[in-house]
C-alpha cells in the first residue's frame, strides 16, 4: 500500500511542487542523485571510475510534452557524452535515456522524434567510444520501446534494452532478446502496473525475476543483472558459473547512492559493477519511485528531514 501511494505521488503535480520547494529536500535528494549540472555528474563518474566500478548516466527527464524540451534534452546527451570523452570517461561510462524525455510522448510523430533523437545520441556514443542504453518505463511504452531499439540496432547493434521482471511478458522477451550481442539490463520495474499485466507480490516479482535471468545467462548475449537484493546477487552469480559464463562476459548494476559498500565488494572480487547514475533538476520522479523501492529509503528520507529540521 506504501509503494502504491508513493507512485502515485510520482505523478502527482501538487505533492511534487511541495517536495521539490522544502528546502530540506535537497541535501537528501543529494544521496540518489549525483547533482543538477553536468560537471557534478562527470565528477561523480571520475569517482566511481577510480574506485574500480564504471557508470550509465541518466540526463534527468521524462514524459515530455514539449518539442523544444525533448530536443533540448538530446543536446544534453550530446554535451554530456563530449565532456566524457574530453575527461577519459568513455571506456567506463556509457548513457542511459528514457524515450519519452526525448519526444516519445509528443502527441505528434512522438515515436519518430524519440528515434530521431536516440540515433543523434548513439551516433555520438559511437563517435567518442562508448555505449548506449534505452530505459524502460510503464508497460504502455513497452512495445514502442522495443521498437525503437530493433531500428537503432540496425546500425548499432549494441544499444542496450531494459526489461521488468515484474511484467508477465517479460519471459518471452528475453527470450526474444538473448542473441548474441545482445546487451539486456533485467530490473525488478520501479511503475504502479496493474495485476493484469505485472506481478504483484514480492515473491512474485522474485521467482520471476530468477526466471528471467536464467534464460538470459543461458543465452547469448550479455546480462545486465540491475538489483540491489543480495539473495538474487546470490542467485545470478551461480547462474552465471552454471552457463559458463567469465566475469566480463556479464555485469552487475546498482544505483548511486544505494549499497556503495556492496557494490565496491563485488568489483574488488573481479565483477563488473555498473552504477547508474542519475543527474539534472528533474529529478523528482526518480527521486519518489527510489522511496517506493524500499521502506528504508523512506526510513532515511524521513529520519533526515526530522534531523535537518
């Protein structure tokens, strides 16, 4: 009910004009997001880079109804990804984007904007050496998602997807997507879905989260394996020995802000650690679906606003 209520509140425009405007939301914000500009957001990946970890990162953004604002979000990617290359980041930092920041949800030629801007920034990644990754959002932009993805693969066929276990389809589609070279980034899903079309229980969402990881580690491809959850870490770790797979040929994925210690653990037993991390001003429904994740996320929110105020 807590997690119902907190994505709920992600869509909310009157709860997320109070949050964003207490000043004591900020410093907390602080813990899952690496900052509004681009020079903290390079900062921080030169931080995680030295610490034997590398990095995907997010230019905050989503559900944009604004041409201007979709095509002011691509020149982000653009300027983002120059100062990687101008720092020596690219060999340890690629990008995540979210298609709806970049026009998806235009209510004109939506898709074919979205696509437009996602090539201009793979076209870029491919330029100064480094990767792309499309996030997934709610399962009404499943389909056009993937879409998007099979036509950038055409021509850069390393563009990495997202899936959500918690989705009933989503068996099938790494099953469709376990080909070789295939990039998948297997999350959990962080949107309120309805019981039609996702799991709803915790132990749901886990047993098919192990499903769907074990035809992605059996297949030939390479596992993104996004969860913060030592049990499942457990659990595609034996997978991986059991397929045959090397570290290197498959990766962990954690977010900034969330089990640095765990993360540095893993990368320091030879495994590829990859840290999402988030920066911009729009990072208000990030910011509320990383509460509904876990109660302690919340616990911390709430325990820092009363120690700040």
């Amino acid at each position: 009910m807590l997690r119902s209520a907190l994505l709920a509140a992600a869509r909310s425009t009157s709860t997320r004009r109070l949050v964003e405007t207490t000043p004591l939301t900020t410093p907390v914000v602080g813990r899952f997001v690496a900052g509004n500009s681009l020079a903290e957001a390079v900062q921080a990946t030169r931080q995680i880079v030295d610490s034997g970890r590398v990095v995907t990162l997010d230019h905050l953004g989503e559900d944009t109804l604004d041409a201007a604002q979709a095509a002011a979000t691509v020149d982000a990617y653009l300027r983002l990804l120059t100062r990687l290359e101008e720092a020596g980041l690219t060999a340890g930092a690629e990008v995540s984007v979210k298609l709806s920041a970049v026009g998806r949800a235009l209510p004109r030629d939506g898709e074919r904007i979205a696509l437009d801007g996602a090539r201009r920034i793979c076209e870029k990644a491919a330029a100064v050496g480094t990767t792309v990754t499309l996030d997934m959002e709610d399962h009404t932009t499943t389909d056009a998602t993937l879409s998007i993805l099979r036509d950038l693969r055409a021509d850069f066929p390393w563009v990495g997807a997202v899936l959500q276990a918690y989705l009933f389809r989503t068996e099938q589609d790494c099953r469709d997507l376990s080909g070789p070279g295939s990039r998948v980034r297997l999350c959990k899903g962080a949107y309120r879905e309805p019981a039609s079309v996702a799991h709803q229980g915790r132990q749901e969402v886990d047993r098919a989260y192990v499903r769907c990881l074990r035809v992605l580690m059996e297949g030939d491809g390479y596992p993104m394996v996004a969860s913060h959850d030592p049990r499942l870490i457990g659990i595609a770790r034996h997978l991986a020995e059991r397929a045959g797979r090397a570290p290197g040929d498959h990766e962990f994925q954690m977010l900034y802000g969330v089990r640095p210690e765990e993360q540095r653990r893993l990368a320091a037993e030879g495994e590829t650690v990859r840290v999402y991390v988030p920066y911009g001003d729009e990072w208000y429904g990030y910011f509320m679906r990383r509460l509904a994740e876990r109660p302690a996320n919340l616990t911390f929110f709430l325990r820092s606003l009363v120690s700040r105020g």
